[in-house]
C-alpha cells in the first residue's frame, strides 16, 4: 500500500497569509488528490492533480485560491493562497494506487487553523 | 451526479452490542463503494470495499458491508462492538473506473462502556 506524508501536519496562520502544504508519496502513482475536511465536516474534493499538466479543480475551487503543483510522480504541492479563518481545515492529500479494482489512500493531513 | 447518505450524524452503541451504520447511495451507473474509517487526528483508512463481486464485503477490525442494488444501500456492520472502534466513519461511491470519491457527511461512533 502507498504511504503517504505530508508536511505541516499542523500549523497557525495569520489572516492574508499563504501557506505550502507538501504530499510526498513512496511509489509512484498517476493521480493525486487534495481533498479538504472542514471541521466537524464530510471531505470535499479541491483537484485532480496529473503529472505534466494542469490541475483540474472541482466546483466551488480555483486556481488562484488553491495553487496545485505537481512536478514528478511522487510528490505534489497545495497552497492555500490569502488565507481567512474559513480556510481552517484539515487539508488531505490522497492517491489512488491501481490494483485489481483499485484503492484511495489517503496522508494523516495538514490542520491548518487561521487567526 | 453521484452522492451519498449516512443516516446518523452520530451512533452511540455499549461494548459488545452490534454496529449498524447506514448509508444510502445515489449513481446513474454501476457504483464502486467504500467505508473509510478516520480515527482523531489521523488521516483515513479503508475498513472495505464492494466493486461489483460478491454483494457482502469482509473487511478490516471485523466489519462487513452488504451492497442492496434494490435498496441502493451499503450498511456497515459489525456483531459486536469494542472500545477501540470508537471513531468517524465515512461512506463513500465512486463510478466504475472513476477515481474520484464523493463522501457522505460522516457518523461518529461512541462506544459505551
């Protein structure tokens, strides 16, 4: 199974700020996932992050808010751009990992709180 | 659109007592389902999955799942609880080869002493 980190696992922010959440992942996989969970929430997806192209983001989520990267097969980045307190969330980062059917794994996530 | 319900924001059962969680399921095409499990402060971990086998699942920490097609259900079970299961659990419906997830909105579990 793919093992996930990601770094911060936690961290405080000051309102306006923009902060780097990195996803590196052991194995080498084709689709990378960032998914927020707000507090007392579901998960939502943010984007599809493919290497070699641009992320695709989902309803609701933009580029300019939620800057992706995703340089190689193992490793991609999040940013969360000027952030407000209703960016405080747990940020995660998942793959999925082809086998048979296939499987979501999922990083222990990044829990950014901004003050 | 694809979408899922957990009914029960929040389950309470004793120690020993059987675990139902329910979720109900909305898909246009054959659906891949899943049930993650996120202890506090961790990331999540899949208990199991149903991708068009056999209707009952067996997964992890002695929970199954039986896929209804008529009921459009996928309900977690367990026959008998214990204190460590004590966490969220959350439903989930992915399209046949889709990787993409929809999540339900989650049940807490507590287990009493």
């Amino acid at each position: 199974s793919a093992v996930i980190s990601q770094k911060p696992s936690r961290d405080i922010c000051q309102r306006g700020t923009s902060l780097t959440i990195q996803c590196q992942v052991d194995s080498q996989v084709t689709m990378m996932f960032w998914y927020r969970q707000q507090p007392g929430q579901s998960l939502t997806l943010i984007a599809t992050a493919n290497q070699g192209s641009e992320a695709t983001y989902e309803s609701g989520f933009v580029i300019d808010k939620f800057p992706i990267s995703r340089p190689n097969l193992t490793f991609s980045t999040l940013t969360v751009s000027n952030m407000s307190p209703e960016d405080s969330s747990i940020y995660l980062c998942s793959v999925w990992e082809d086998r048979g059917p296939g499987e979501l794994f999922f990083g222990e996530g990044s829990r950014l709180t901004v003050l | 659109a694809q979408s899922v319900t957990q009914l029960g924001s929040h389950v309470s059962v004793s120690e020993g007592a059987l675990v139902l969680l329910r979720c109900n399921y909305s898909s246009s095409v054959p659906p891949y389902l899943f049930w993650y499990v996120q202890y506090p402060n961790q990331g999540l971990q899949l208990l199991l999955k149903y991708t068009s086998a056999a209707t009952l699942v067996k997964g992890i920490n002695g929970f199954e799942a039986e896929f209804k097609k008529s009921e459009t259900s996928f309900h977690l079970t367990k026959p008998s609880a214990h204190m460590s299961d004590a966490a969220e659990y959350f439903c989930a419906v992915s399209e046949w080869g889709a990787q993409k997830l929809v999540f339900g909105q989650g049940t807490r579990l507590t287990i009493n002493p």
